[in-house]
C-alpha cells in the first residue's frame, strides 16, 4: 500500500492541499476583511436584497472580505442623497420653519410625506438595483 503525504502543493493553480481520509482536500481561508465597517439601515436592506436576488455577487463580496466595505460605503451614500432629496423636497414644496412655527402638526404631515417618498426613491435608485 502506498502511502501518502499529509500536505501537497499543486503548482498548477497555486493551492495547498491537506489529506483527509483517503482524500485531497484544498486549504481554503475567507479573506479577513481590514477594518469593521458599521451598516445601517440601508446596508442591511441591501445585503438582505443580494442573498435573497443575487447570491453570487453576495458570495463574491463576501468571499473577497469586501462586502463590509461596500455596505457601509452604499449606507453613507443612500443617507447624504436622502438627506439631498428631502431638503430639495423641501424647497419644492414650501415646507419651511415658518410652517412649522405656524402650524405644527401640518408641517409633520407634510415632512412625513416628503420622508416617506425620497425613501421610496432611495430604494429604487440604490438598495434593489
């Protein structure tokens, strides 16, 4: 009977190889991503988006230890264009301070309905793409 090594090196595709049973298994590791990143809200939504709709980009990013990153980079971007859209919502409508000192309750219907649709439009433009 012949007997094998514990560990291998295949020069052909660069990988290290570890015996296991009567098999050559690859030694494998997930890249460790830099830094922690914090998600929020919009990069949770995402992420949840890319497992249910695109699990190959999902498993690429995080395979690659690049998908901390790139949420926290789309959660800050989603909140400065909501932010954007909001005030420009604001300006478009009328909905000032002086509404709010006029007529309170107004202006939280108002500013809930510009709210509501610019995160309809952040979803659209960027979370489900």
């Amino acid at each position: 009977m012949i007997e094998l090594e514990k560990s291998t090196h295949d020069n052909a595709n660069g990988l290290d190889y570890t015996l296991v049973n009567d098999h050559y298994l690859p030694n494998l590791t997930v890249a460790a991503p830099a830094e922690q990143h914090p998600t929020g809200r919009w990069g949770r939504l995402h992420k949840k988006y890319l497992e249910e709709h695109h699990p190959v980009r999902y498993n690429q990013l995080l395979l690659s230890g690049e998908l901390g990153s790139y949420l926290a980079s789309l959660d800050k971007q989603a909140d400065e264009q909501l932010s954007l859209i909001i005030r420009q919502m604001q300006d478009a409508e009328g909905v000032t301070e002086a509404l709010k000192a006029e007529n309170q309750l107004e202006w939280v219907r108002q500013m809930n309905s510009i709210r509501s649709r610019a995160e309809e439009i952040i979803k659209t433009e960027l979370i489900f793409v």
